[in-house]
C-alpha cells in the first residue's frame, strides 16, 4: 500500500511536537484537519499509529511510518533541489551519537559537511548500546552505535573500537585499593556511572570476578563532567585516552590493575540514495578511523 507523503508527514508532526495542536502550528494546518489526516492513515493501515499520550508518541507501525516520512522529506528535497524547483534549503539531519564520541571525535567530523551542505544537525545523545533504538523509532537519520546487526531499511560501516582505560585519582587509589584491585578492594571502592544504562563499569567488575552491585555508585551524566568526577576522586571509572592520556601523564589519574575495555563502535544509516548522507558517512567514517583502534 502506498502512503500519501502529506499523511505519513503528519504522524511524524504529531510525534515530534507531542501534540496535536503542535502538529497543527508546524504544518500550518488546523487541529482538526491533523486529527482527520491521522484517523484517514490509521484507516488505511488498519493500525493504530499514535498513542494520544502527553506528549503523544508513535506506536510501533507508527514508527514505521515516521520513518518514512523523514525518508520522504530527504529525498524529495535533493530531488527538488536537483531539478532545480527549490534552492538547497537547510535540510535538518537528527543523527544519534554516544556522549564519549560527541565529547572527543564526532562534532570535528561533521564540519566539512557544513562547508558542503546548508544542513543543520539535530544530536540526540544516548549510551552506544541504545542510540539503534532511536534510529529504529524513526526519531534519527543515522547513529553511532555498538549495534553491529543493520537495522531494517539501514547499511551498517564498522567505525572502529573505542578503547576505555580503567582509572582513578591517586588519593583515591591510596584511600581505597592501597594494595591494589584485589577483588575484595574492588567490591567496596566507589564507581562511577554516566548514568543508569552505563554497563561499561559492571562489565569490567564481572569480568574481574567482582559483584557489579555491591560497590556504591556515582551518576555523572556528561562525558567532561564524568572524567572530571574521576579526577576528583569520586570513584574509578573507565575513560578514553583522548580523556585520560593527559592526566595520566601528569599524575592527576593512575592507571588501575586490569585489562582495557573495549567497544566496537559502527556507523548505521538509512538504505538511501542520498549525496547528503553519503558525505556524512564520509566525513563520519573518516574521522573515526582517525581517531579509534581498528576493528
């Protein structure tokens, strides 16, 4: 079944704005006429596609078809562009990114992008382990994520492998793990989390042999302010080098007993014929084989 592009527009209004009425105000069209176009869609599909929520959120199928509208809204407007029925315009391109990434490599790659394109980029940050689920929903064009299996409709390119060495200020490694990370020492040692979806710290500990619940835990969730946190000896934590070389250098950070953790990063987009997010994935790939280990 085809879908009219003006209604597949609306449901990816509606989820957007969180409303019918916010749908209305961006498409310019009354709330009633969103309401129609919407039932007319659901009708069609036999589906329900919007949950009448505050704020409303798509459905399953409605993600599907959220999806397609940004899908719609890019391609109709390369084509425009190539026809020469519209000029370039500013496309707004959401793509999804990991806080490690966007605090170290990711916004450098962007910039001969926007020496390019009129494009204007909407980041929406999230753990690696879950920025797939926004590509998923249709919320994202694109995402850097750990995923390695593509997504339906999306092409995947390995990026490469984020290395993490485990660290700690030397106060707190004099208060806490004197002689070492013995296990035991392990257990009660405060960590470090970004936040309630960071495995990364609980990964380590069970691959240490260690209880992931028992230590205590601090919650920092920004990329600077978690290594700042460790610096400050709140806990250990586990940072990239771009993060830890230089306080590891001058003494500020140690370096604690125990492997790297590594994560294997890829960059997964949709199946598109799109000179736009074909220069993403240049720029994107480019910079993270730069700045990564090999996969």
């Amino acid at each position: 079944m085809w879908i009219a592009p003006d209604l597949a527009e609306t449901v990816a209004a509606v989820v957007d704005e969180g409303s019918l009425d916010g749908a209305a105000r961006m498409l310019r069209i009354t709330p009633s006429a969103v309401s129609q176009r919407l039932r007319t869609l659901e009708g069609q599909l036999g589906r329900v596609l919007v949950v009448r929520s505050k704020p409303a959120r798509a459905t399953e199928a409605g993600a599907v078809v959220v999806r397609l509208a940004r899908q719609y809204a890019l391609l109709g407007h390369e084509a425009g562009v190539e026809l020469g029925l519209e000029g370039p315009g500013r496309m707004r391109v959401p793509i999804a990114v990991n806080s490690d990434s966007l605090a170290t490599w990711f916004l450098p790659a962007l910039q001969p992008v926007m020496r390019a394109h009129d494009v204007s980029f909407e980041l929406h940050r999230d753990d690696q382990d879950h920025t797939a689920e926004l590509l998923e929903a249709g919320t994202v064009t694109a995402a850097v994520t750990s995923q390695q299996a593509p997504i339906a409709g999306c092409v995947v390119t390995p990026l490469g492998v984020t290395v993490y060495e485990p660290v700690a200020a030397p106060a707190f490694v004099e208060r806490w793990l004197p002689a070492g990370s013995s296990l035991d020492a392990l257990s009660k040692a405060p960590v470090v989390d970004y936040d309630r979806n960071d495995d990364l710290q609980a990964q380590w500990l069970t691959g240490r042999g260690v209880d992931p619940s028992r230590p205590p835990r601090h919650y920092v969730p920004a990329s600077e302010d978690y290594a700042t946190a460790v610096r400050l000896g709140f806990g250990w934590g586990l940072l990239p080098p771009m993060q830890a070389q230089a306080a590891l250098d001058d003494g500020r950070l140690v370096r604690l007993d125990g492997p790297r953790a590594s994560v294997p990063l890829y960059w997964q987009q949709w199946n598109l014929r799109s000179p736009l997010l074909a220069d993403i994935r240049d720029a994107v790939v480019s910079a993270a084989h730069a700045a990564l280990e090999p996969s």
